[in-house]
C-alpha cells in the first residue's frame, strides 16, 4: 500500500494525509487538533462523558 496517501483526493473535511500509517489517513478536521483516529475516538468519547454529567447536574 505504499503511497497510498498520495493516491486519495484532498478533501476539505479532513487533514491533509502526511502518513501512509491508516491511523492517520483521512482523519476528520477536529477542534482538538488531534490526526489519529484512535486519539480523536478517545477525546470524544472523553468529551462526551464530560458534556453528560455537565448535563445531569444541572437536571436535579
């Protein structure tokens, strides 16, 4: 699969692929910054957590 990320089109919605690593191939653009797709799953999930308990405090 070598040069495998110069084959793929550039797409306004994910970060310019710099790596033939599939972790970082065609990640979505992000507010955290993050081009792995395991690092981004892990913040938003985290994220998520957070919004959720941020959310049930305030409905007691």
């Amino acid at each position: 699969m070598a040069g495998m990320a110069e084959d793929r089109e550039p797409h306004g919605y994910t970060y310019p692929n710099t790596s033939d690593d599939p972790d970082q191939i065609d990640v979505l653009r992000n507010r955290f910054g993050l081009r792995s797709h395991v690092a981004l799953a892990r913040a938003y999930w985290q994220h998520a957590a957070e919004s959720e308990a941020a959310t049930r405090q305030f409905e007691r």
